[in-house]
C-alpha cells in the first residue's frame, strides 16, 4: 500500500505532465497566430474564423486547467494540498485521483454547489484563483528572437 504522501507525488507527477503538454501546446499556437496566415477566398476566411474561435475556446480551456494545476501544485509546496480549504480535513485519496484539482471535500463541495445554486450561475472562480495566481504572462518568459 502506497502512503498518502506517495500518492500525492504520484498525483504531482501526472500534473507535471499535464502542464508540460498545455504549455507546448499554448506555445505553438502561439507561434502560428504570430506567422498569420495566407489570405484566401471568402470562403476560407469565414473558415478561419471559426477555426480560430474554436482554438481560442481551447485555448481559454487550457489555460483554466493550467490555473487548476498551478494552483494544486503550489498547494504541494506549502503541503497545503489535499487539505479541505473549508473545514481543513483531509480529502481523500481515492477523490484526489479522480479530481486531482479538488479543493473541498465532498460534504463541504456539496455545501458549496448549493451554495451556488443559491447565488446563480456567475462565476466565483476568477476571484478564488486569481490572487493566488496572479498573471499567467509569466508562464511565456520573453522569447529571443
Ligand atoms: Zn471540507
């Protein structure tokens, strides 16, 4: 039997990972949206468009996952993670696994949705995450050309 703390090291790989393929990934489209692209027909252009909605969408979804890791992996470092940030238990491994990002325990997460029911759909997120974060700019250190 692997002791919790080798399982959150597991799980700390597994982020790792993940965040190495979000940041290649973000780079590269990164690197296209600087080459632009050739200007073809209507027809193309309007495809385009959409494509680039579509990426971005992704894009925007990438960097929300990117927050989620940054945010887990800061956690191991203070070895705050895993740690309910309502009432402070500890969550258990078997939900870590499954959501690695989870920052509640299950009764308090349900507590919390409800809570949200409550209040309507806005978002609580970006005042949650954001003053842990700060700005994800300093994810692309300047490039040199
Ligand atoms: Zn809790």
């Amino acid at each position: 039997m692997a002791t919790r703390e080798q399982e959150i090291a597991e799980i700390k790989k597994q982020l790792l990972k993940m965040r190495e393929e979000i940041l290649s990934r973000l780079q590269k489209a990164r690197t296209e949206d600087r080459g632009g692209r050739d200007i073809g027909d209507e027809g193309d252009a309007a495809q385009d468009t959409i494509s680039r909605e579509t990426n971005i969408a992704l894009e925007n979804r990438d960097i929300e996952t990117l927050r989620e890791i940054d945010y887990a992996l800061k956690k191991m470092e203070k070895g705050t993670y895993g740690i309910c940030e309502s009432c402070g238990d500890e969550i258990p491994i078997e939900r870590l696994k499954v959501l690695p990002f989870a920052r509640y325990c299950l009764e308090c997460q349900e507590e919390f949705e409800k809570e949200q029911k409550r209040r309507g759909p806005e978002s609580y997120e970006e005042s949650l995450y954001q003053k842990e974060i700060g700005n994800f700019e300093d994810l692309f250190p300047e490039e040199e050309d």
